[in-house]
C-alpha cells in the first residue's frame, strides 16, 4: 500500500526528517584545527605548574621518606639496644643498616638526590646508640631537579631530627 501526501510541503517535511542531515557526518577540518588549537594553548599553559607541583611532591616525598627511616632506625636502636645506622652511599642512595648487618637500600624518587651532607665527622653514616643518640650530628639537604631544597637536621646531644623548608 502506497502513502500519498496530500501537499508537496508535507512531502519535504518527511524528505528532511528522514535523510536529515545529509551532509554533515562529520567535523570539519577547520573545527577539528581549531578544537586542537585551544587544546594546545590550555595544555601550554597548564604543563609548567603541572611540572612544578610533581617535583615539589616528590621531594616532600623523599624528606619525609628519609625522616620516617631516620625515626624508626632510632626507634629500632632503642627498643633492640643495639646500635643502627644509615649510610648515604651516593647522591641518590642510602642504606638501612641494624645491628652491624645490612638490610636494604633505598633510592631517592624522581629526580630527588642529596645536595649537601654536613656531619660533624668526615663520615657518611649516621649510627644511633641504645640510646637513641647519633653518633654524628647532621645536616643533610635534599634537592629537586629544579632546584628547591628540604634541609634534615639530626641534633647530636638530644638525637632530635627535624625537616626544615
């Protein structure tokens, strides 16, 4: 059975709805161009904080990393009564020693590495007492590939450790 339409309007009007829209598929080049235009602006202008935030991030995460060893192999000391210690072993690396032994080594995350090693001796090592006490006061820097640096202080008399901006 054939449908017929009663005026040539009603015709168009199912004619458009049916093969709407016949040309435009797609994006054009140019909206394409111009979407990847303002993409690469906002992606300029967001990828130095961005570069910024992850490097500040990851030496946090370095300091109160080392922090967190330096208190437990205190700790450690304390509770075996016997003697451990923490040697700095290059720029990027440091190990985890008790009781004379070696446990592990640890390596500074991204880009993170000691920049300055102060101790009272001509040693990289710094050896807690029964008591908690180091053998050496301290004063380690650790610096980010951009520059920004956290200072860890190791007190020789009171075995305080503190983190300094």
């Amino acid at each position: 059975m054939r449908c017929r339409f009663q005026t040539k309007k009603q015709l168009f009007l199912v004619q458009r709805t049916v093969n709407w829209p016949p040309s435009n598929l797609g994006f054009s080049l140019l909206e394409l161009l111009i979407v990847l235009f303002i993409l690469s602006v906002l992606v300029g202008i967001a990828w130095p904080g961005y570069l910024q935030i992850t490097d500040t991030r990851n030496l946090q995460a370095a300091a109160f990393q080392f922090y967190a060893d330096l208190k437990e192999i205190q700790a450690s000391a304390i509770f075996f009564q016997e003697p451990h210690s923490v040697r700095i072993t290059d720029d990027r690396r440091y190990e985890i020693w008790s009781e004379g032994e070696y446990r592990q080594e640890i390596e500074l995350p991204g880009g993170v590495r000691f920049s300055g090693i102060r101790m009272g001796q001509d040693t990289r090592e710094i050896r807690f007492n029964s008591q908690g006490h180091p053998n050496v006061g301290a004063s380690i820097v650790l610096a980010s590939a951009r520059g920004k640096q956290i200072k860890l202080i190791v007190h020789l008399h009171s075995g305080q450790i503190q983190i300094r901006e």
